[in-house]
C-alpha cells in the first residue's frame, strides 16, 4: 500500500490541520511605490508614453488594488513622468479611494459616457498629446478598440515588455509568501479512501486550504485512465483499488499562488506504474538540474523533455510522452512569464519563479505528473517544496532525516 495516502477520514485530517499564514507579511507600500517606478523607467527607455492598467492582476502587482473584471471601467494610468491616475466609475469614487496605497489622483466617468475617451483624455492631461500608449495584455478587446478610436493620435502598443519584465524577478517578500502558500499545499493532497469521487476530494483541498490559512485556487483531481488528460476531463470519477491519483492544487497568500501536482497509486503500484513513475521523477530532476544562472528558460524544457525521450516516449511533444512545455512562471498568476518552453531564450536570473512538471501521458493507460516550483538565487536553483520522494513513500513518511 502506498504509504500516507490513506487510513483517514477528511474530517480528522481537517481536525488536524493548524492556520499556517499567521506570519505572512503583505507587499508594502514602499515596493508598491519600487514598482511604480521601475515601470516608468522601463517606459522611458522604450520610448512609451503612458501605460494603462486594467482591472488584472497588474492593477494589483502595481497599486495593491484588487477587483473584479466588469463591464465597466476600472483602471489606472501610469505615465512616464509623474503621478499615477486612477480610473473609476464616478459611483465608485468613495470605495475607490479607501482602496488607494499610492497617490491620489481619481478621474471619474459617468454612465452615459464611454470610459474609453476618459483614457485618452487623462493620458493628455499628463502631458502627452501623441506617442505611444502601452496596454496592460489583458484588457478587453471592447475596451482596446474604444481607445483607438479616440485616441488616433496616438499609437498602441503591448505593455507585456513592461509587466513581464517587471513581474517576472520576484522580490524576497514575493517568494516569502509563495513559500507560506507552498508550505500549505503541500500539506493538503493525500486524503483517499475508496468509493470516494473526485468531487469529493475538491471540497476537501478547498475546505483544507482554508483551514490551513490560504485561499484555496481550485485543481484538478483526477483518477484513473483520466490522469492521462493534462487538465482533466469533464466528468468525475470513483476511486478503486490501484487506481493511478493526480492531484494538482494551489492556494493564494496575500494575492501570491502556490501550485504543486502529486501523482501516486492508491494500493500497490504495477511494476508499469512504477517504471513510468521512476521516469518522471528522473525528469523532473533533469529539469531542476538545467535550472542555471545564465541559461535559457528552454533548456530546462529541453533536460525533462531529454529525459523522457531517453526513457522511449515521444519525441518532442508527441504522445505518449509529454505534450506541454515543462514549465511556466508562478507569482500572482499560476501561469505568467516566463516560461520554460522550447524557444525560450530568457536567461535565468535570481528571483524568477516557475514550476518544473514534465508529465507523462500515456492516453488509454495513466499519466504522471510531479508539480514542483523552483526560484532562483544568487547561488542557483532552490525547490520551494520538495519533490515527490518516491512512488511507495509520496510525501516521504519513511525518510530518515
């Protein structure tokens, strides 16, 4: 039997459980402010005018404020020289300003008015009348469009060479609350028990996590012949005897993600599940080992991808085998720059974060995949968590420290 994946119940696991985020540190206003104007700097050396910032997580990486994406307008401007601007609804001016950890400059717009012209008209009033407007990547296509439209003096430009570039180096208070949230998930994947469906196993990570003192950000959960599809398949399953288990979850602390994948049997494994499992965890490590100051993000792609061609499947993305990059950055997204993917020549540098999962699917059989995350340091490569130990002793019960 696989040891600590079964022999509980989900309530005892949850009575178990202790807040673990009680020490985490929120972003202060004064790296809110190093952001700001690291921005500006960026936009000057790339001759950009004016960035605007939609309701994304770049509104909140840059002004601390979180909200919901809507239909209506909610944004900022940062200028090249200057003081940032809000956007807003004019109703929701007062919650706006309580929002505020940086400046105070509001402009408002009524609901007969499109929000779009307010842009270009603040863009103006910082001085710019023409040049180059940056857009945050995930502004609405709707939202885009009404911009061009009025401001046909000025050109429009992806503003990912700023936020990536900014988002993509981690600060230590950064990794200081991904690891909080990694520590968290890592204590909540290997409660099962049969006649169990993946619904159930959901509710638990969610309740868990919550529990623990994170956020819980969802999954996947999969069981059986189902771990062979990347993100899932549309319908749940039941848990039986020697059933391949791939749980991939995550939780947020302070607005950062943790994402961690353990995949294991639930009963004895097969001498098969065994040998692919061995494969993984050997390309997982490939992955961390490709993980050098100076190298490119494809080269870890590159070693795991390498390691499972050794082992027969593939090539290249071709199953069975491994048919996604190896990686992606993690921070206050799951999946954000950069990304450890074939052509990816971004060299790695301290404070870049992403995750090493170079699975194995094999349509028809099982798939593997372990899901660990990697930041980098002065001195090289180091594991928030660490991986999978073995395909007997997932969490490394038996481990003699």
């Amino acid at each position: 039997m696989t040891i600590g994946v079964g022999g509980s119940t989900f309530e005892a696991e949850l009575a178990r459980m202790k807040p673990m985020a009680e020490g985490a540190v929120p972003i202060s206003t004064a790296e809110l402010e190093q952001r700001l104007a690291k921005a500006q700097r960026l936009m000057r050396e790339q001759g950009i005018q004016a960035l605007y910032l939609d309701t994304s997580t770049n509104l909140r990486y840059f002004t601390g404020i979180e909200l919901k994406l809507t239909e209506r307008l909610h944004g900022a401007i940062i200028p090249a020289e200057g003081e940032i601007a809000y956007l807003s609804p004019n109703f929701e001016e007062p919650k706006t300003r309580t929002l505020l950890r940086t400046g105070a400059d509001i402009r408002v717009w009524e609901e007969h008015e499109d929000p779009t012209n307010l842009v270009i008209e603040t863009v103006r009033s910082k001085g710019y009348d023409s040049g180059t407007l940056a857009i945050d990547p995930a502004t609405p296509f709707y939202t885009v469009d009404g911009m061009r439209k009025a401001g046909n003096s000025f050109t429009f430009a992806n503003a990912a060479s700023i936020t990536g570039a900014c988002r993509m180096v981690k600060s230590p208070a950064e990794i200081a609350l991904m690891q909080i949230a990694m520590n968290i998930t890592l204590e909540v994947p290997r409660c099962l028990a049969p006649g169990m469906t993946t619904t159930d196993v959901k509710g638990f990570l969610d309740a868990a996590h919550r529990r623990l003192g994170g956020l819980g950000a969802g999954g996947a959960v999969q069981f059986g012949e189902a771990t062979a599809y990347p993100h899932g398949v549309p319908y749940p399953q039941t848990l039986v005897e020697g059933d391949m288990v791939l749980v991939d979850t995550g939780c947020f602390v302070h607005g950062y993600r943790s994402d961690i994948t353990r995949t294991y049997v639930f009963g004895g494994p097969t001498p098969r599940q065994r040998e692919i499992w061995n494969l993984e965890q050997r390309a997982q490590q490939a992955g961390f080992d490709a993980a050098i100051l100076g190298a490119p993000c494809e080269a870890v792609d590159a070693a795991a991808r390498g390691a499972i061609a050794a082992g027969g499947f593939g090539p290249d993305y071709a199953t069975p085998g491994l048919p996604h990059r190896t990686g992606h950055g993690i921070g206050l997204d799951v999946h954000e720059e950069s990304f450890m993917v074939r052509g990816n020549k971004t060299p790695l540098v301290p404070g870049m974060c992403f995750s090493d999962e170079p699975t194995i699917c094999i349509y028809g059989e099982f798939g593997i995949r372990l899901e660990d995350c990697i930041y980098m340091t002065e001195q090289g490569a180091r594991w928030f968590t660490q991986p999978s130990h073995s395909v007997d002793d997932p969490f490394g019960y038996e481990v003699i420290v």
